[in-house]
C-alpha cells in the first residue's frame, strides 16, 4: 500500500479527491512525468521518469522492467527534441525520475540529451555513491549505474546546493524526507510562482492529510515537515504546485482552510 495506515474514508469526506481514486480498485490514479520549463531562452526538462529497455528484474521494480514507452514523442509534441533541451534537473535519482537520462547504443548507456548539462544534487549524488542510499534502497543501485553515472562519466553534469539556481529564477531548496538530500525547484515571481514538488507529496489526498507519508519515504518525520512546509508555501504564496505524481490534470493550488488545507486541480501538461 502506498500509504500505509490510510482511512479510506477521506476519499468520501473530501469529494474532489474521487478524481484521483478508484474506489471499486482501491488504486489511486497515478502518473510517472517530466515538466518542461521554458525560461530565459532554455529548454529546462525537470526528472525524466523510468526510461526504456533498462532491465528491472527484481519484484519491487518488475513495472519498470524493460518498458517501451513514447516518452521522446511525446516530448515531440511539444515541438523539441531531445538535442534540444539545455538543462535536466533530477531532484532525487529514483528509478522514476532519472530513466531517461540515458538512452541505449549499442551495448553502452549514453546521454540521451546530448546537448544538455544534467543537474543534480551534490548531496543527493553523495547520497547513492558514498552514503547510505544503497543500503536503504538497494534496488536502486542499478539505477544509478545505468542511468546516472552514464551522464557523470560523460562531464556533463552540474551539481548544486541548497539555494543555488539553475537558472536564473529557478532556485533549487532542501527538501529532505523522501531522500534526506532531496531538491525541489522554486520560481517566485508573483504572478507566475510556482514549485515543482519533486516527492515531497504524491498524492492529493496528501493535501488534506499531511501527516500521510508514502511507504518510499526514508525519513518519515522529515518528510511531514517538508510536506507541510510546502503547503504552507504553496498556500500563503499562491505558487502553482507541480507534483510528480498526481493524475490529471497534474497541477493544481493549494488552499487554506481553517487550519488545514484544500486542493484544486489546475490544467498544466507534462512532458
């Protein structure tokens, strides 16, 4: 269960949180996205979902194994190719979030957008290599070695801290709870503010329910921080909140009410 210990009663109590649930299933409606941010002349493409033909044999990851996806024309669509986007941004190395990374020749993994400077978190890269991800996580270590040291071992990677901007008007922030060294990506401009939320919440009904922490978290108490502070954020702010993970449309605002908060979906496409 994604999140263990939930009262499913909450899906009956907030009735905009339907569009996300099934209740004759009890799935929720879920979604693995890029999102493509246009700023300042750049093509900027923010996690890049599980990739293709990548090997994931064992039973926690079997839905990754070997997929065949049109993740590349549906980038298409939007008018680009994968030679022209000119920054990824990985704001945690997830089998979820760095598959497309990297694309197959031969029988090597190499960037799949060439042009590109990949952008990750020193600490969160410090995390897989020489931390303690690979303990906690051990599945994931084959992700790393397809789909992120690839793009290391080629020198086309940044990495960046807390505070630092990726460009201009994109700043990146600690966001510790699903990986203790996560990032997410803040733009404040009033008028157009919003935050690309990484994993700190991954479903609506998380709005209603901060203290709801999915069964990925490493650090469940720092993740209901983080959660809550987003929301604080996205509340007071009027940031747009752009998750990895809702069904659609995919974005929406958070509101405030009483002392809690409410959730209403807003159109945004992801790549």
């Amino acid at each position: 269960m994604l999140f263990p210990g939930i009262d499913l009663a909450i899906y009956d109590e907030h009735p905009v949180l339907r569009d996300f649930y099934d209740a004759e299933s009890g799935q929720v409606w879920s979604s693995i996205h890029s999102w493509l941010v246009q700023a300042n002349g750049l093509n900027i493409l923010v996690d890049t979902c599980s990739g293709n033909g990548k090997a994931r044999a064992l039973p926690r990851f079997q839905r990754f194994h070997m997929l065949n996806l049109p993740f590349m024309e549906n980038l298409g669509r939007t008018g680009l190719k994968a030679e022209d986007i000119d920054i990824v941004f990985c704001t945690h190395l997830h089998i979820d979030h760095v598959g497309w990374n990297t694309r197959r020749e031969g029988d090597r993994w190499v960037p799949a957008f060439p042009n590109a400077r990949y952008v990750f978190g020193r600490r969160e890269f410090a995390h897989w290599t020489e931390g303690e991800g690979p303990r906690i996580f051990p599945e994931n270590v084959a992700v790393i070695e397809d789909s992120v040291l690839p793009v290391v071992e080629a020198g086309l990677v940044d990495f960046v801290d807390d505070g630092d901007e990726i460009a201009p008007g994109l700043r990146v922030e600690a966001a510790p709870g699903h990986t203790p060294t996560q990032l997410i990506l803040k733009h404040d401009r009033p008028g157009s503010a919003f935050v690309i939320s990484a994993d700190c919440i991954h479903q609506p009904v998380q709005v209603y329910a901060p203290h709801l922490n999915s069964c990925f978290c490493e650090d469940q108490e720092s993740a209901r921080t983080t959660r809550r502070a987003l929301l604080d954020h996205c509340a007071d702010t009027g940031a747009l909140l752009l998750p990895m993970h809702f069904g659609p449309p995919h974005a929406g605002r958070v509101k405030r009410t009483g002392s809690g908060f409410a959730f209403e979906s807003g159109a945004a496409a992801p790549a």
